[in-house]
C-alpha cells in the first residue's frame, strides 16, 4: 500500500530535517496562498523560521495570502529590517495594512522609517482612511493617462513600462488630475495608433470617495457588474482604483461578519485560537441574554400560585417560547440580509411587513392548533381539563405572530437610525421573544383561570 | 420648498400619461440594472408593457439584471417571439439561465426553435448542466488562440473581431483545442509582434470541469485572488471561461444561503412576494421544532410531581434552555461559516473542537455562576431554599457546555457525510438542545431532591 505524503507532512520532515535549502527550493514553489495555509498549522517560531528562509518577494505573497492570527504572529515577530524590506515588495494596500496592525508605536515608527521614501508616502496616506471604507480597500497603484493623449504615446509608456497588474482598466484624467473616464487597456490593441485616449474613454464611470462604506461599494460592484471603480476626492481628482478581486473579500467579509452578529458574536472568531479571546467576543450578548432569562423569572414568579395549582401548564412553556423564537430568527435573518444586499429596502418595506404578519399568523394558526390540539389529548388522558388545548393554542399564534412583527421591525428600525441592524437584532429579539411570550401565555392563563378545573 | 421626483414616481407618472415614446426615451437612459430594480415595484402588466417599448438590446440587458421574482414573470407572459429575440442579445450563459426557467415543455420548445442554430447550440451545451456547477456558471464565449500564433497575428485578429469584454484575460490551446495556459491581452500592447503566444502564456493555470462545485469555485478564486478560471473537459479541452464578477455572485448567494439555512428556511425568501410560498419555505422547519417542543412538553411531565412540590424550579426553565440555545448557535455558526470558507477543516478541526468545548465550560461556568447566585438569592427572599441556587448553576454550566460540543459535531459530522451542514444543523441542533437543557436541569433536580425542603 503507498501512503501519500500531503504537503503538511513534507513541511513537517523538511523542519525536523534540519535542511534549509531544500525546505526553501521547496517552499517557493508553492503557490504563496498555500504556503499561508500550511504556516498556520505550524509554532510561531517555526513560521518565523519559514519566512527568513524565502525571498522578500515570496514572502510577501505569503504575508498578504496569510489569515489575521498568523498575520498578527508573524508582524510582531519579524525583525524589523526583514519586514520593512518585505513591505517594498507588497501593494501598497496591502503593504498598509500590515503596518496599521503594528500596535507598538516605536516599533511602527521603526519599520515605516526603514522603508523608502516613496513607498512611505503610499503606505501614509492609505493609513488615514477607515480600514472598513473605500479608502482602506483602494491601492494607489492605477494607471491614468491625460486623456489628450493617443494611442501610440500610450502604447510607447507602456512599453518602457508594462504594469505589473492583471486587471486591464486604465482611468484617462484632465489636467488638473480630475477623473474623465475609463477604458480597457486592451482596445490599444485595435484602436488606430492616431486615435486619441478621448475618443475610447468611457466617460460613464461610477467614482467613490475615500469615506465610502465598503459595504456600499460592494453593492455597487454587485449591482452594475463592475470590474473597477475609480476613486476620488471631493474635486474629483483620482485618488485610487479598487478592482472586483478585493470586493470578493469584502463581500466574504461582509457576509461573515453579519452571520455571526446575528448568532450574538463576531466573525473573527474564524482567526482566532484562543479560548478567551472567544469568551470575551461572546460574553456581552450572554449576558444581555442572562438578563432576560432573568426577567422571565421574575414574571414567572408573579404566577406561582397559578403554576403549582395547574403544574401541567407549565409543560408547554418551552414550546411556545421556542417557537417564537423560531419564527423570529427567521423574520430577523430576512430583514438583515434583504438589507444587507439591498433587497429590501425604498417603497417595498411595507409590502415586506404585511407580508410577515400574513407569515406570523398562518404558520401561528397552523402550529397553535397543532401543539393545541397535543395538549388538549395529553391533558385528557392524564385526567386535566382539555381547556388547556385551547390556552396553548391562542398563546402560540399570538406569541408566533408578534414575534414575526417585532424581529421584522427591530432591524428596520435600527437600520433607520444609521445602527447596523446585524449587530443590535439578536440580543434585542431573543431577549423580549422569550419574555413576550411567557407574558402572552401567563395572560392568557389568567383570563381563563376561572374555566380551569380547581 | 421644492419636491424632488424619484425615479420611480418618474415611472409612475409616465405609465400613467400613456406616452409611450417619452417613456421609452426615459427608459433607455437608465442603467439597465436600475431600470430592473424599478420594474420590481410594477404589476406585471405594467412591467411587460415596458419591456415591449425597450429595444431587444435594451431588454437582454434588464432581464439578466431583473431578480427572480420579476424574471420568472416577465419570461412566463413576454411572447415567445419576443423572448427569443431578447435572447438573441444575451451572453450564452444568462440566456441559458432564461430558457432553463421555461415551465411549460411546448412553450420552451417554441421559443428555443425561434433563436438562431449558433445561439441555440450554444445554449443547449450550457442547459445540460447542473445551475450550482462551473458549467452552470460558465460562459462559451471566450478567446483563445493557438499557442504557435505570433503576437502579430493575434493583434490583426484582434482589429478584426474586437471582442466585447471587460476581461482581459485570453486562453492559448494546442492542435486538440487542449488548454495551455493563459494571458493578459493587454500584454500584447508591449510585447514585440514577433515573439509567440507560448512565450507570454502562463501555463501554471488552475482549470476546473464543468461539474465542479460553484462553491468550491469560489473558494478557488477567493484563495488565489483569480481574476478568470477556464473550464475544461477529461481530455482538457477548453470548454468555457468563468470570471470573477460571475463569482462575486455565487459568493453573495451561497452566503445567503446558508444564512438562511440557519434560520431553518430558504434564501429563496428574499425574491417572493407571496406569504403562502414563505410558508412552504419555513414550515417544515417549524414542524420538526413542534415535534421538539411536544418531547419537551413529555419529558416534563414525567416530573410533574417534583414541579408541582417545587414551583419556583419552573422560574428557571426558561434560562436554562435558551442560554444552552444561544451558545448552540454561535457554535453552529461558527462551524457552517468556518467550513464554508475554508477556514475550518483538516487538521485544524480536533484544535477547534478542543478550543469550543473549553468556551463552553468557561460560558457555561461564568452564566451557571451568576444565574445560580440570582436564583439563590430570590429564593431566599421568597423563604424556599437556596439548594435551588446550586442546582440551576450545575444544570447551567453543563447544558451549555454540552450544546457548545453537540452543535459544533453535528455540522463537521453532517459535513465529512457530504451533507450540506448547513441546512440540517439548525432543525437538528435546535430540536435536542431544549430537550438536552431540560433533561440536564430535571435529572438534577431529582437528584438533590432529598435535600430540597418538601
């Protein structure tokens, strides 16, 4: 039988090994996104062994493919003049945001001052912008041509120098640096060479400025099927360019992100290793929640009496609770996605409501008759008033209903005010689902007390 | 004060004034993909009457951009003759997409006969595969030339048939059609006309088939930053060409998918308007918690005799079972999310597990530790017993710590099975983790029942 040898083992007989170089000869032929997948099962110092082993330009590669935990390890562990060297060889994007995780200052100081004065003033000004904004996601390395120019002298350019770049879109500007248009680089190619760079700019161009929320650039790449979309500043001079290929990590990102807000905690839990680092993301939303679960003990006690008469009331108190909670998730989940994606949202918003309420009360009603119906048999056979049936029915459609309507209008409303819905949905709904519906149920208990049986 | 006229009461008022030729005069000066997005507030009616003044060009484009719900409509009452024409304008893969929707078996039939033999062999190629394949994804039209050409030639072919694409990426193959690699076109502008393709192709070319997962497609172009993947068939001949702005797509919509999922219902929401057709989304969900929710109400009534000596245990029922929910789900997440990225698997999966029970115990430990002190404390001012205290904090501590284990197993389970972890976690993991709090809490309590005071 042969025992196939994954890559993970080679690195592993390569460490133990001892041979450098042929741990280097085979490290740089792997494809860097690979390499950064393999470092992260490794110790630290065996990582940082690695890394002094390859090229800068391979090393680059590998620290811009690599994820937040390893990135972190890696940044703080670098000497200084290794990774100053390694910056000159990264985009500048990326370049800055390797930078802006330095969190010692002297050490901040101390790599950006060992890096050349050009590639310095790029990395500075992307520091500036919020990691989150077109600003944190643009590169300043963009071809622009005055757009007076022709074909042939732009051909000539960039023939003394061929950008270094896989995406093909060239932004034509004025002469005050102001954004004309854009145009595929590839129409040089069947453009008569006398032609001028006008004449094949697209002047139809959606720009951004630098504060723009990633989340919104997105959008805009989602909906007009964009490759690359300038940006610019307030008098419309270009500034940078982000390509569709960081969008994807945006969109990824932005996905992520809102799924575990609504699970009450944060998305970097995929990068990090540390128990307490999770403890302290969860944390909050627990105790928020532990708050509710104390209220609903204290409204079930301001019921005892009721309870220990009627102790087989208490047998559908999950029941109803769950399922509120249920449908609300659902409702929730709609509304932060459908806003999310810019699928709800302008004149369709109350179309959207009417339509959960319609939800609320048919999947209410059905589920209501059905554990209504069980607790009406359960109760009979077990010699208590079938009246039950009916209590737990109209408990679960009301509680079902107004759980649809309220975890539909949470995230609406918090969106409204400018706060993301993702983040505020989940601690908020769960904790007042549980409490509405105990109170709809207790009511409704109540009310009828009086057709109980003693 | 003056009113600004949105886009859509623009459209309002031009339906209603019944001037068609202002109406398509105003419609062709809008980004199709905003003219879609307008068309969704329409009746149908309205939204075909539309479609009839746009030139075929004009349509292709709005129904390629148009969300399902609008599309489905538009292709069921738009005439045969005109969708077909409509089609004639579209790229090979959204056409496919259309024809593919096309209920009724005769109407597909007709219209595919009314399309050209090119475009319809074209569209029959790409509507024999799956929609969440490469091959779904995929479009036939592509560049590629012969590895020998010389750059020369490629340029005059080129001048010729100016393709009309935003990407810039052209293929090379051999004599078979076989793929070789691939190159930027734009390198063509600086490269001498002499050399030959082979010199400036990139034959390290990751390639898919046309089965290939779009999911796992995605993960491709996310992890190596890929601006297009060529798919290829057994003997690897070029068959087609998926780019990245098609991916940014997938990867919005399979997060939406598992979002959903999570929620215990289908992405499908976000493009209905119907609640009946929501309701068939989430009710088979709801009926598998109802079925949870009456063992719950069994299990509880096998302690109706300790419920009804201690009513006051029943206050805390309510925490119990939703903490042991809440960090369920954020575990659960954590794992759909982490193996749908990537970023959770192979060797990392025993640390991660490892790491997720310690969380549950300390969570578990920390909210056990609080509500057991609440519960304590409320007990001893209502004169019962303080014991209770120490029996919700065990019961807590150790229904959390064992749903952080049992919601982060079910998906890495259901996921190495080859099931979707996503679809099955949430009604699995939701259903047994009430009863397993509850069961946790009662056993418990019967326990140390000797010590309570009667």
């Amino acid at each position: 039988m042969e025992t196939e040898i994954t890559p993970s083992d080679a690195l592993r007989n390569l460490l133990v090994e001892g041979d450098s170089e042929a741990l280097r000869e085979w490290a740089v032929e792997l494809h860097p996104a690979d390499l950064a997948a393999l470092l992260r099962d490794l110790s630290i110092e065996e990582g940082v062994h690695v890394f002094h082993l390859l090229p800068d330009e391979e090393s680059a590669a590998v620290l811009a493919e690599s994820d937040e935990d390893l990135r972190t390890q890696l940044i703080e562990n670098l000497p200084a003049e290794d990774l100053s060297r390694i910056l000159e060889q990264m985009d500048p994007d990326d370049a800055a945001d390797v930078v802006g995780e330095i969190e010692d200052p002297e050490r901040f100081r101390k790599v950006l001052s060992l890096v050349s004065e050009v590639e310095r003033a790029e990395i500075e000004g992307l520091l500036v912008h919020d990691e989150e904004s077109a600003g944190g996601i643009m590169t300043s390395e963009y071809l622009a041509f005055p757009v007076y120019w022709t074909v042939q002298a732009t051909i000539n350019f960039l023939r003394q120098a061929p950008p270094d770049t896989h995406f093909n879109t060239a932004f034509t500007i004025d002469n005050q640096g102001r954004l004309k248009g854009m145009f595929p680089i590839q129409r040089l190619v069947w453009t008569p060479p006398t032609k001028r760079l006008m004449e094949i700019t697209n002047p139809d161009v959606l720009s951004v400025t630098a504060d723009t929320d990633q989340e919104e650039v997105a959008r805009l790449f989602s909906k007009y099927d964009l490759v690359a979309i300038p940006v610019v500043d307030e008098e419309g001079r270009l500034t940078g360019r982000i390509t569709v290929d960081d969008i994807l990590d945006v969109v990824q990102e932005e996905s992520s992100e809102d799924m575990f807000k609504l699970a009450g905690t944060s998305d970097d839990e995929l990068v990090t290793r540390s128990a307490r680092a999770v403890l302290t993301l969860r944390l909050p939303w627990m105790l928020i929640a532990l708050v509710g679960g104390g209220v609903c003990a204290l409204i079930l006690g301001l019921f005892e009496t009721e309870l220990s008469t009627y102790t087989y009331l208490a047998f559908y108190l999950p029941v109803i609770m769950s399922m509120g909670g249920n449908i609300g998730t659902q409702s929730s989940t709609l509304m932060v996605r459908g806003i999310a994606t810019g699928q709800i949202g302008g004149g369709g918003i109350g179309r959207t409501i009417f339509k959960e309420l319609r939800v609320g009360l048919l999947m209410g009603g059905i589920c209501g008759f059905l554990t209504g119906s069980f607790a009406a048999a359960y109760s009979n056979l077990s010699g208590d008033t079938p009246l039950v049936g009916l209590i737990v029915a109209l408990s679960m459609t009301l509680s079902m209903t107004f759980s649809t309507i309220y975890a539909s209008l949470v995230p609406l409303t918090l969106n409204r005010l400018g706060i993301d819905p993702a983040v505020a949905s989940a601690p908020f709904i769960s904790m007042s689902n549980d409490a509405l519906g105990l109170s709809i149920y207790l009511t409704i208990i109540r009310i009828l007390q009086p057709y109980l049986a003693p």
